[in-house]
C-alpha cells in the first residue's frame, strides 16, 4: 500500500488481492483406494467423493428446486428418469436418454442446469452415461464418447476447473482401465484425456481421507 498526497486530496492506493488460479487436472489427482480391495488403488480427484457411475437415489439440484427423479425400475415402463420441482412433485421433464433400453438410474447433478445422467441399462450390467440439460432432459452429449467402455460400478470423480471446463477421473473396476479426462460439460467435447497406467498411480500422492 502507498499513499499519494496531493494539494487537496489524500488518496490511499492499495494493491488489488492476487485471484486464485483455478486449479488443473495434473494438480487434482491423487491416489484412491476402491471399496473392493484396500491394496487396488486407481488415479483419483483430490476432495472429490468416490461414486459409481450408477445412480439410483432421487438428488436434488444443487439449489434445491429441481429433484431427478427414477421411475420404477421396469424395461417396458422406464425410458428416462423424471427431472421433477422438488417443492411439489410436479413433472417437469422426462429425460431423454442415448438408448431406449438404457433408461434406468437417476445420475448426479454438475451444476443446477447440467446433469451426468446414468443411463443404465434396465435388463443387463450396463450403463450409457450422458451429459444432459436439465432444463430441458435432453442429451447434450454421450459423457466422454458413445464407445465409453463403463458399467455399474465404474468410479467416477468430477470437479469444476475453469467455466464449463470439468477434470474427470474413471475407474473401471471390471477391466481395470483408470482415465482422467477434462471435458466441457457445455458441448460434452473432450480437450484432455491422460491414460492412467498402474506405475503413474503408485508415483501419485494419496488422497486424503
């Protein structure tokens, strides 16, 4: 801080705090352990929780008005979960999922207006994930690619970086494929994807419990 003394006026100029720089995806990872085996460790989002990919339980937005809602999980009644207002129920829009048969699950909500739809497969172990508008319950894009090899159990780890820009960690438990992604939740377009190999988990820092 400086102070400036004029003829008629005394002004006080001070230096404007430095803003934080957003954090990156190298920054984030960490090494987690999965809920299977404490010795099967995968690359991880540090303060980020562990959750499958396939949801089940109705979530509330993240202001509370909207609540994604599953509809029973029945292959001929259940094309979509129900994006519902939390304060009385009323429907607002059916989701629209990338396949007719993958409608069962809720998904989990990124921001009040993006949600990371599950798109499990009602018959079978599986799961089409997708990004979806919530203010409408369409597709804004298959979540990485419509080859994502993922199912049930998949671990995924998602945190804001910078606007639209979110860092993605995913562990396929099944096949034992670990890959960090940074994807714009607003196209569904991936800018960066790292191949996690065993011997970069074991150089990764733990994860805080």
């Amino acid at each position: 801080m400086r102070t400036v003394l004029t003829s008629m006026v005394l002004v006080v100029v001070t230096a404007s705090p430095a803003l934080a720089a957003p954090p990156t995806l190298d920054s984030l990872m960490c090494r987690g352990a999965t809920e299977w085996d404490a010795n099967e460790s995968y690359a991880a989002l540090a303060g980020t929780p562990r959750q499958m990919i396939m949801g089940t339980d109705d979530v509330a937005s993240p202001d509370g008005s909207m609540t994604l809602s599953a509809q029973p999980q029945d292959a001929k009644t259940n094309r979509g979960a129900l994006l519902v207002k939390s304060k009385d129920g009323k429907t607002l829009h059916k989701m629209a999922p990338l396949d007719a048969d993958y409608g069962c699950g809720t998904g989990r909500w990124l921001t009040n207006d993006i949600i990371l739809a599950t798109g499990g497969y009602c018959m079978e172990f599986g799961v089409k994930p997708y990004l979806a508008n919530a203010k409408t319950g369409k597709q804004i894009a298959p979540f990485v690619s419509k080859a994502f090899d993922a199912d049930p159990e998949t671990l995924v780890h998602g945190v804001a970086l910078d606007g639209t820009s979110w860092a993605f960690a995913v562990y396929n438990h099944s096949d034992k494929v670990n890959t960090a992604f940074i994807i714009d939740i607003a196209t569904g377009k991936v800018t960066k994807k790292v191949d996690v190999t065993p011997a970069m988990v074991q150089k990764l820092p733990a994860c805080a419990k």
